[in-house]
C-alpha cells in the first residue's frame, strides 16, 4: 500500500507539461504563459502628457505669467513644432510632448482666453508628463514564463501588439465509467441500474482544471468492451477511469491496462476513501483508475489528477493550499489509512474552525456538497479532540471571506 504522500510524489514525477501553442491573446486568458515576454520597445513608446492642458517651457511659468498658445495637439496626432519660449501647446492627454516643452499644465490650472493661457500656479519641469520608458524598459522581461494570464498580462501584452501568444497546451483528459450496471445520464434506470453521473462529474472537475474532457461512455464488464475504449482513452493526454478497480472478480481494468502494454505504478493508497486507486503510465500518458463510488472517485481525481493536470498545463502550483485548523467537535477514524473528512470551515478572527459536514460514509454525496474543504487526518491516529488542530485542504478558493 503506497502512503497518500508517496502517490502524489510519483505522479507529480511522472508527468511534464504536455507542450506549448500559440494561441490568440484572449483565448490565452487563465493559461500559462511558456516563454518569457520580454518587451520589444520601451513603453510609453514616447514621452506624452498625463492630462489635458498645455505643454510649456517651465522656465516661463511664474504664477500669473501669459503665454502665447502656438500650437494645438490632440491625442493620436504629433506636432512638429517645438514650443518657443513664451509659448504654449494646447495638448490633451496621451499626444506626444512637442520639443521644447518640458512640463504640461492642467487646463484646472489656467485661464484661457482668445490666442493665450494665464497660469494660475507654479509649474516644475517634468510636470504630468508620462516619460518614455518609465512604466517598461525595451528588453525589460514584464511577464515571466509560468505566469497565468489574467487581465495585466493580457493588457500590457495587448498594449506591446501581441496577438499570438506562447502558452501550455491544454491537456486532453480521456474519461471512462465502467460497469454493467451503468446507464447514462437521460435515460430512466431500471431495477438495480445505476446513473452514470461520474463521468460528468470528472468531466466537470477537469473542465475547472481548465483542460479539455473527452467523454468515452461506458465499459461493460467483459475484456472486448474495455479493450476497445481504454485503447481510445489511450491517445489522450491523460486517461481517467472510474470504477471496476477493486478486487473484484468483474474489475477489468487494471487487467486490461497490462494487456495493452500500460505500467502499472501503484495500486492501492492508504487512504480512505479511495483506497484503491490505481496509477499507470503509458509512454507519456497518466492513467488514473478511481474507484467507482462517487465521492471516492471526486476526492482522488481532486488528490491525484487534479495535481497531474495542472502540472501538464504548465502550472507550477498545483496542490491545493493548506492550513492548520481547529475542530469545534471530536472526530475519530480507525487506525491504518489518512481519512480525508469533509468538513465545512470557516475563518473566524484569523483563525481556520472547521465542522463535519456530515456522514462520512463514501454512499453520501450530500456531505461532500456541504464541505467546502477536506481535513487531512493521519493514518496513525484514532481520536482527535474539539480544539485540536488538523491539516485542512482548502477546496473552495472564495472560502477565505469571514463569515
Ligand atoms: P465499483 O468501484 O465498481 O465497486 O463501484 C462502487 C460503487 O460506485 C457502486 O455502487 C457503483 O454502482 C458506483 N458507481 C460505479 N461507477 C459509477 C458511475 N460511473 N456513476 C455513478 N456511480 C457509479
Ligand atoms: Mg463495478
């Protein structure tokens, strides 16, 4: 049995990132970049005024002075006129500075009238100007390789005219139910028909990894069936399948993974739930095989694939965050397997305090919605007391928020 830390280990050893495309900018938003931007000119590219007014010579300016506007230069056009002394460049804000001027006053601060400006205050030399260069440097790298591209990243590199932009692909997950048992979602299951709802519910937590589901339906229980679609699954980028992993004698998959040449990593974690997930290789391609019940097969996606995923698309953080946090009541497990328990926790004056959130049997889905986080409680230990600390994942990112 292969400890919770170990998987993750040799999972997150296994996998790369899956490769790099150019996509358009906007198509770019929440994926990694995979190449240092480095800025091809200065920005601003030219010096240009921060307000609408007039660009002067500050030497002029002495409160009260007039000066003869010579010249008028709205935002998109350049003049080139340089400003004489006792004269002023009506200007708005963006134009480029005229030569001469070396200050810009704010039309707050004059008094127009017909063919000349009055100041009203002291003008010092740099005044609302934007300088050339002063917000990036030509050569300047403004967004390192790894970052994820929100809306900074994809308004200085709109504003450098990039429209194709380097990123992590997006990783194509594979997702296979298995079992005779299964119907699909739609259709009206008869006596002892189960819903396939996992195959959404992966489906949905690889949608939110920000990679590409491809649903494969259903694997009957016989070796052709699972032949036929885990050989399919098997030129995506990562394959998940759910169910048909325990020790049963109808639990094909894993035997149907070594007859297609597939390496088994580990099966078995000491978990629970989830205890017997299973982890291959094929060439470059992870396999997952969850367990079926639906809240095992989310909390080991949510542990295992989740991590792996991430990490092919380029991410660098790619484990959920922890804390410590304090039980408001007592839990106790057996001894043997790390038990993740769902938990609701809030944060209160600072501090994490969490709450079961239910029946911790894996039949209960309902307490898995409640929880909007998992404790981590330690293979080794059995009771845990009201005011003792445990590891919290964090799995619901707005939870942050004091109630
Ligand atoms: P197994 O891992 O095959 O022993 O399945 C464990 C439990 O999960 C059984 O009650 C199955 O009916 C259920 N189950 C398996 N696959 C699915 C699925 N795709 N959707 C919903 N429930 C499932
Ligand atoms: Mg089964």
């Amino acid at each position: 049995m292969t400890s919770f830390e170990d998987a993750r280990r040799i999972i997150l050893n296994k996998v790369a990132p899956a490769g790099v495309e150019r996509v358009l900018l906007l198509d770019a938003a929440g994926r990694v970049l995979a190449e240092d931007f480095t800025a091809p000119c200065d920005m601003p590219r030219w010096d240009n005024s921060a307000m609408d007014g007039f660009a002067v010579r500050s030497a002029d300016c002495t409160p009260g002075a007039t000066l003869k506007v010579t010249d008028y230069i709205p935002a998109g056009v350049s003049s080139d006129d340089a400003v004489q002394p006792g004269c002023a460049a009506r200007i708005m804000t963006g134009a480029p500075i005229p030569t001469g001027a070396d200050a810009v006053v704010p039309i707050e601060e004059t008094e127009v009238n017909e063919g000349t400006v009055t100041l009203l205050n002291q003008v010092t030399k740099r005044d609302h100007i934007r300088f050339q260069g002063e917000d990036v440097a030509c050569g300047e790298t403004v967004v390192a390789k790894g970052t994820i591209i929100a809306p900074p990243q994809v308004s200085l590199l709109a504003s450098f005219g990039g429209l194709l932009v380097p990123v992590y692909r997006k990783v194509r997950v594979a997702i296979l139910s298995t079992g005779d048992e299964l119907v699909e979602v739609g259709t009206q299951p008869g006596n002892s028909q189960v819903v396939n709802s996992n195959t959404l519910a992966v489906a949905a937590a690889v949608k939110m990894c920000g990679a590409e589901p491809l649903i494969l339906g259903i694997a009957r229980d016989n070796r052709e069936s699972h032949l036929a679609l885990i050989s399919e699954g098997l030129k995506a980028d990562v394959l998940v399948t759910s169910a048909g992993v325990s020790a049963g004698d109808r639990d094909l998959v894993r035997e149907t993974l070594a007859e297609l040449g597939v390496e088994e990593q580990f099966w078995k974690i000491g978990i629970k739930p989830g205890g017997p997930t299973a982890f291959a290789m094929h060439g470059k391609v992870p396999v997952f095989s969850l367990p079926g019940n639906p809240v095992s097969t989310m909390i080991t996606f949510e542990q295992f694939a989740r991590p792996a995923i991430m990490k092919m698309m380029g991410h660098t953080k790619v484990l959920r965050r922890t804390v410590r946090a304090e039980l408001t009541g007592p839990l106790r497990k057996k001894p043997g397997k790390m038990n993740f328990v769902r938990v609701h926790a809030r944060l209160e004056a600072g501090r994490y305090l969490i709450a079961s959130s239910g029946d911790q049997n894996t039949g209960i889905l309902k307490t898995m919605l409640k929880a909007n986080a998992l404790a981590l409680l330690p293979a080794d230990r059995t009771e845990f007391a009201a005011g003792e600390e445990v590891e919290l994942q964090i799995l619901d990112p707005t939870m942050e928020l004091e109630e």
